[in-house]
C-alpha cells in the first residue's frame, strides 16, 4: 500500500531536533525507516523530501520520537558505524589534518566549535577557520590550478559561513559546510569571464608536479572533484557522493574514470596510495597562505553591509518610482474621441489654394511700389 505524498512532515530543521532529543544518530533512525544514512540526512537538510511508503515509515518515526521514552532504543547502529565513530578518520592533504566525515554525519575535533559554551561566536569562529583553512586552500589550488582564485574562494566560504553562523555552529559538519562553498566557488564557469583568468598563473617548479596537475585540471570538473575529495581529502564513497550530490554509483563511475585518466597519462599513479601521496606533495609545495580570521570576519561585515545598502536603495528606488507613477496615473475613466463622420449637407471646409502667376506678380508690384517708390500715396490737405 502507497501512503498518498501529503502525508504531513514536520519541517527539515524539526525533524533533527526531534532524533537529537531522543539521543539518535541518524545511522539508528536509517535503519528503524530501511533507508541509508546520507537519505536521513538529505531529509533533515531539506535537499530531498521523502515519498511513499518511505514517507509513511519515516512519519511514523518521527510521531514515535515525540513520546517520551523510558527505555534506549531498540535498533542499533550497525557495527561498521560504531567503529568508525569511535576511530574517526582525517586524511593529510597539504601538509595538514582535513577533519573527514564520521558516521553521523560529522568531523571528530570539529563538532563542537560551534557548541561549547565558554566560547564566543568569534572565538569558535576562528578555531574552525584556524583548523581547516590552511588545508582548504591548498585543496582548492588543486581543483582550480590558480592560486589567487583558491585564496579568494576559501575566504567567500568563510565570509558566507560567519553571515550563516547560527546555522553553520550547529551543523554536525561544519568544515564540510565551508568545503562544500568553497569547492562550489571556485568551480563556478563565471570566473572565465574576468579579466585576471584569462593570463595564466605561474605553474609548479618541479616537471613532474606541472605534469600532474595539467593531467589533473583536464579532468570534467565533477571528475575532479570527485578524486580530491575521494583520494586527496579521504572521504568515503557515500559522503562523497552526496557532497558532489550525485548517487552512490555515479560517484564510483566518476572516481574509476578519473583515475584511468591519470594513470593514462602516468602509468606510475595508477595505485590510489601514490596518487594521493603525490598529490599530498604537490599541494604542499605551494607557499598558499589563507587570510587573519579578523580579517575574514570584518570582511564578511563589510560585505553584509554592502548588501543591505544596495538592496535599500534599490527599494527606495522601486518606491520613488511606483508612488511616481501612481501620481501621474490617471484617478478616473476618459472615453476615447470617437473618430470623425461626414455629415451630409455641409460643404466641406476648403483651404485657401496657391496663388496664380498673375497674383503673384501683382503682389510684388504692390509691395515694391507702395512701400518703397515715389510714387507712394500722398493725402490730400485740400
């Protein structure tokens, strides 16, 4: 039996407050509805919405997480989740620790930089900024190949991140927000539009790194990322994929190409371990500084203000105009002049015609002579 798709939900932020306060990960709240970890967490991110008999059982789920509970839960997570949630995993990419997704969805050391109470909005800001952003932009650098690009994206992440902080603290991943924004700035197609993309950038010193990375930028863009993500930054399958928010199969298919089309060009890549060993090494030999966290921060403000100042003037614009044409408008309702008829009996009007030779040449006669000759008209005093 098909449960009809107007089978009411609480909202996509509701839903994780209700598995949280009931203690649940949502590897547990998957396998009491029979749907995967990265399907619960697109339901509470709001990117999909459940249909079906899953909507029914998720429905349910959630109506039976409003009653209070006098005992743990009966499903468990399964055995590969507790293990991973107890041996969280950080891959090295440029030289530095990349938090990777847990079980649950969120990065072991980053979860509660948003949460601890003793610290500032600032404070907690800038511990996450200070952790991921080294590694990030260096990351970046490798899917654009452009340095500059890769600092400005990393900052515009950032910048979005702390006008979104409430929403980004609480986040069970929060380095994966910012690397998710960053990654979508900077593969973004307008940037070939700007004047400073169109003169290439230096490339690496070594021959083999420049080999490499011109063997890696000719990647598709979603290829690309997909391999850092996979084999640089350590993710596994199923976060990969719904951070590039494709399927669990089409990320697989995506990462078996690009590494054929690596190991086409070097057959010495071809095992995943030296591929991201050389790609750990060239990303660390770029001298990639990220910006001052203060300065991300005032940034972001600046540009918030920006925002606001253009987004009311643009209102006062639209006013001035509206009450503008409000006040020329007409307030009542003018019949249209009805065109003209012929009314019979009355001679049409006749303009005066040209004058004839004749009339012309006496008309001079007079203007020459009774303005100017002698023979001007006298009065008679008799």
């Amino acid at each position: 039996m098909t449960q009809s798709p107007d089978t009411p939900l609480p909202s996509p932020k509701e839903r994780r407050r209700l598995r949280e306060a009931q203690s649940l990960t949502q590897a547990q709240l998957a396998a009491e509805v029979g749907v995967s970890r990265e399907t619960v967490r697109s339901w509470e991110t709001g990117r999909t919405t459940p249909r079906g008999s899953k909507r029914e059982a998720y429905a349910k789920a959630l109506a039976g997480l409003t009653a209070p509970k006098t005992e743990p839960p009966a499903v468990k997570p399964p055995a590969e989740a507790s293990l991973r949630q107890e041996q969280p995993v950080r891959a090295p990419v440029g030289g530095a620790l990349v938090p990777v997704s847990t079980a649950d969805g969120g990065p072991e050391g980053t979860e509660d930089l948003g949460a601890t109470p003793t610290l500032t909005p600032s404070q907690a800001f800038d511990a996450l900024y200070a952790f991921c952003a080294p590694a990030l932009v260096r990351q970046t650098y490798l899917l654009t190949g452009r340095r500059e690009l890769a600092r400005e994206a990393v900052e515009r992440a950032f910048q979005l991140a702390w006008q979104r902080w409430p929403e980004v603290a609480v986040d069970r991943d929060p380095g994966g927000w910012v690397r998710a924004t960053a990654y979508e700035y900077a593969l973004s197609p307008w940037h070939r539009l700007r004047p400073r993309h169109r003169h290439p950038e230096p490339p690496p010193a070594d021959a083999a790194d420049r080999v490499l990375l011109d063997a890696f930028l000719k990647l598709p863009p979603a290829h690309r990322r997909t391999l850092l993500l996979y084999d640089g930054v350590g993710l596994g399958l199923p976060e990969t994929a719904a951070e590039t928010e494709a399927s669990t199969p089409v990320a697989a298919n995506r990462l078996l190409h690009a590494r054929g089309a690596i190991a086409a060009r070097l057959p010495e890549l071809a095992a995943p371990e030296e591929l991201h060993r050389r790609l750990t090494a060239l990303a660390s030999g770029e001298r990639l500084r990220a910006a001052r966290p203060p300065t991300v921060r005032t940034g972001s403000e600046q540009r918030a203000r920006q925002w606001t100042r253009a987004a009311i003037a643009f209102t006062v614009v639209i006013i001035s105009a509206t009450a503008l044409t409000l006040r020329d408008a007409q307030d009542h309702y003018e019949p249209p002049v009805a065109p003209g008829a012929t009314v019979q009996g009355v001679p049409p009007r006749v303009a005066p015609g040209p004058l004839s030779r004749q009339e012309l040449e006496l008309r001079a006669k007079l203007r020459a002579e009774l303005l100017n000759g002698p023979e001007k008209l006298m009065p008679d005093d008799h």
